[in-house]
C-alpha cells in the first residue's frame, strides 16, 4: 500500500487557479462567505452562516484555537538595510514556554535580506503600553534554510508581549501584498487563544460570535485542541511524486479533558474544522495505536507514513484515546504535548472524522490530498463548480462543508 501512495504523481492534483479568484482581503462580514457543501452524493451552495442548521443531529464540530503570532520582526541597519527575521519556532524550548520568558529566548528563524547581515546584532525599538520596548536579535548558526536566532529585550515584558508590539502578522506569499493593520484582526479566528502559529487555521476564519452562538442555541457540542500551524502548510509538493516530498514538523496539544469528550461523543458524527484539525485528531490516533503496542514510549512524534506502516489492529479512535489518557495519568499530566507530520493523502482510512469544513486549497498542496482522501476524486467537481460560480480561493476565500 505504501509503495502505490508513495508513487502518486503530483500532478493528478492539478488545476487552473485565475490569479484573480485567490482573496486578497477577507469579505466585511465573515459568515457571509460562500459555502459549497457536499454531504453524500448532493452538492448545493450555501452561505456560512447557514452551517448550524446544515449539521447532523449529534454532530460534535472540534476547533484549533492556535493563535497566529506576528511573526515578521523588521531591523533597520544604520546603512539603511531592511532585515526581516521571521519567527517560525522555539529552539529547544516549548513555545508556550519560550511566550513565558522576559528577558531572553531563542528561535529558529528564516532571515530576509541576510546577506546585507554581515555581523553583530540586530537593534530595534517599538512602542508599548506605557513606554517601550528595545529588541536585540543575535543571529548564530544555520538551521538548512533558516538561522538559529538569539533575542534580547529590555522592559521586563513576555516575549508574546514583546512580539506582539514589534511584530507583524504573517500573511500567505500568495496574497502579494504587506499586512495591513485589519489583518491583525481578520487573519486571526474568534476563538484563537493559544499563541503560536505562523499562518492561520483558516477554515475558522468564517466563524462569528452570532454562529458559534447559535450552534450553542442548537445544542451542537464543540471542543478546542491545538496544532500550531508553520510556514511549510504553504510549501507546495514540488517533486513528481508525493513520496519524495517531506512534511512538516507541528506541534500539537491536548488536554485529558479534550480526549474525554472526545471518547464520549465516540459513535456520533465529529466534523473537524480545518485540516489542522484533522491532522491532530488522526495523529492522535495514531499514537494511541503506538502505545497499544509500547505503553513505555516517553513522546508523541507521528511520523509522515505511520499510518501506512503500523497494524492498528482495527482500534477504534476511542481505545486509542483511552491509552492515551491512561500513558497521561501514568506521568502525572494533565496535558500531551506532542509532534506531527502526518501525510493524509488518497488511500488513507480516516480513523476519527466523519466530516470536514475547509477553505480551497492551493494546486498540488498537501491539503488538496488531504481533502481528496476525504471525497475521493469529486474533489476534481467540487472545485469546478467553485471556479464556475465565483467562489473566492484560498486563506481570505469562501469555504466547503464534506460529509461523505
């Protein structure tokens, strides 16, 4: 089996996207995005605002509550050079941890313009509540394409605080354009609580106060868990086939809480929102299988073919998670923090989700697999269809409902 999906070609997840029909801003109004819904055999459009009432009876729809971080620090040299570092990870610290620290912290980083970096640190001054912040970035050694980057800063202040004052949000290349001051709202979901993301989980991004109120009216359940999104989710598959491609490291993390709702809802319709979602939902999984057969394992790191390698012995997602909780209880947490680069592509046998409400995603993306696992080759309609009827494409575009 691993061998025919390592051998899928790229280019079989093709399509013409019109530079024109990727959004460049959100619309005034989140929940009044499109919203193309396949549920069984039936497609039919909708707007956002119309999913409480679109969900199966006893649906449980699962969020990540990631936060984007503003990731882009601009330094000024004194010769008038602009050098970006980009935050993209903790080095050797766990990101809430490294959020928590007042006074150092160090992180991996792409650098742009870094060849008018010749030596020394980096210097910069910003504004904060009730004075300001000095920023020093001390680059050291290469890390493949990025630098591992030593930052100092004055004021007492969290790092969180201190990149939330100096930073700037993250937009997507594809959107060629520099953030505005309304992207710090708008490319951010309503719900985001944890910092730590570069890019936003953006199926979240429809959702308003007025919709998660009425699925609260409805009595749909919800659960928040956390998968901190990097920069590779916008790396684009460029080898001819998928098994050449490797992906990207994110964290991920649940509460004991979180896998006890899950266990219980076990056996009715769980929409995730967001591949995010998906991802952590299936990895965790995955890893319940893992300590089914080595309870003595002392992390969690779903490796990109896991699932193709390992037996699960027909596990049902609910004893999965009960190992879990169970290896959790053993070392006194309440919480797993974890890794993830799982690869969901055609030929995967989703384990948890019954259902998915996502964005558009790129040509020849790791998500355009993801969703193509979900609803085999209808993908192929459903995105016709969105291009024949002016759906917005992509992070600020419209959205989709499956339910196979």
């Amino acid at each position: 089996m691993l061998s025919d999906l390592r051998a899928i070609r790229i280019e079989d997840y093709d399509y013409p996207l019109p530079e024109e029909r990727i959004a460049r801003y959100p619309l005034a109004q989140r929940d009044q995005s499109q919203l193309l819904t396949l549920r069984g055999d039936r497609m039919e459009d909708h707007r956002f605002c119309e999913l409480p009432s679109l969900l199966p009876d006893d649906t449980l729809l699962v969020f990540n509550d990631t936060r984007v971080i503003h990731a882009r620090l601009f330094f000024q040299k004194e010769t008038g050079a602009t050098i970006e570092v980009f935050c993209l990870e903790p080095h050797g610290m766990a990101i809430s941890e490294a959020f928590e620290q007042r006074e150092r912290c160090t992180w991996t980083c792409f650098i742009g313009n870094n060849k008018k970096w010749k030596a020394g640190a980096l210097s910069g001054q910003w504004p904060v509540a009730g004075g300001q912040v000095t920023l020093t970035a001390t680059r050291r050694e290469a890390v493949g394409n990025a630098w591992v980057v030593d930052f100092e800063w004055t004021g007492g202040l969290s790092f969180a605080e201190v990149i939330e004052a100096a930073g700037v949000i993250p937009l997507p290349p594809y959107m060629n354009r520099q953030a505005e001051a309304s992207d710090a709202v708008r490319y951010q979901t309503v719900y985001a609580h944890h910092d730590g993301s570069v890019a936003a989980p953006t199926a979240g991004l429809h959702f308003t106060p007025e919709v998660l109120n009425t699925l609260k009216t409805k009595g749909v359940p919800t659960e928040y868990i956390t998968l901190h999104v990097g920069a590779g989710t916008f790396k684009p598959v460029s080898t001819d086939t998928i098994g050449e491609h490797e992906m990207h490291v994110e964290p991920v993390r649940v509460t004991a809480d979180n896998l006890r709702h899950l266990i219980a809802h076990a056996g009715h319709p769980l929409v995730a929102v967001g591949t995010t979602t998906v991802r952590t939902l299936e990895s965790l999984y995955w890893f319940g299988v893992q300590l089914q057969r080595d309870p003595s394992l002392t992390h969690m790191h779903i490796r990109q073919w896991n699932p193709y390698t390992l037996d699960s012995q027909n596990l049902g997602y609910a004893d999965a998670y009960r190992n879990i909780l169970r290896w959790m209880e053993q070392r006194g947490t309440d919480h797993l923090d974890g890794a993830t680069q799982l690869m969901i592509a055609p030929g995967y046998k989703y384990r948890v989700i019954s259902g998915l409400v996502t964005n558009f995603h790129q040509p020849k993306s790791t998500l355009l697999l993801l969703v193509s696992a979900l609803i085999g080759d209808r993908w192929r309609e459903v995105y016709d269809h969105a291009l024949a009827n002016g759906y917005r494409f992509l992070s600020y575009g419209d959205s989709c409902f499956f339910l196979p």
